[in-house]
C-alpha cells in the first residue's frame, strides 16, 4: 500500500510533545490540519493561515507518512491545501508512519 506524505504546521512547544508522545491530537475544534503541500512556515502562513497574527508562531512542520487507506479513513474534509481529521493521529497505527520534523 502506498504512503503519502503530509505536513502539520505547528507551534515549537507542541511539535516536542508531539515527537516525544507519537500523537498529533486535536485543536480545541476537535480537528487535525494536515497539508500535502510541503511548505516553508513562511508560505504556511501565507496560505493556510492567511497571515492572521495567531498563527505567527506556526514554525515547525512535521511529516507525516500516511497510507492511502487510514488518510480516507480520517479525511473529514479538505480545501485546497489540507486534510481534516477529527481524531487523534498516533504513529504507527491505522496506518500512519514515522514523524519527522522537516523545518
């Protein structure tokens, strides 16, 4: 089955709890924003955060390898440049792949 790679842009603090606990969790709305676009933080902010002043700090990108499969699984909607998932997203499990930090 093939993998593909997505990003999460994220906050420093939460990209260290995220490599050290293997969960991506949910924001308070209840969702995980993944990106297939592999985007520099700056570009992230241009084009996923529309440069709103509460995302400024959005300067870690993790990848994350999904299968094909669990990323229909967990899609619960998407624009132009993100995947919505309504659950945490753990490695290693339904079929998701090894967390890297990319920037």
């Amino acid at each position: 089955m093939d993998a593909i790679t997505m990003y999460h842009h994220t906050t420093p603090i939460a990209a260290q709890r995220i490599l050290s606990e293997g969960v991506i969790r949910p924001n308070g709305k209840g969702r995980v924003y993944l990106t297939p676009d592999n985007m520099s933080p700056e570009e992230a902010y241009q084009k996923l955060f529309i440069e709103s002043p509460l995302y400024m700090d959005r300067t870690r990108v993790i990848a994350v390898e999904v299968s094909e499969e669990a990323l229909g699984e967990f899609s619960d909607g998407c624009t132009n440049y993100e995947v919505i998932a309504r659950r945490p997203i753990k490695m290693n499990r339904n079929g998701i792949g090894r967390f890297d930090v990319v920037a």
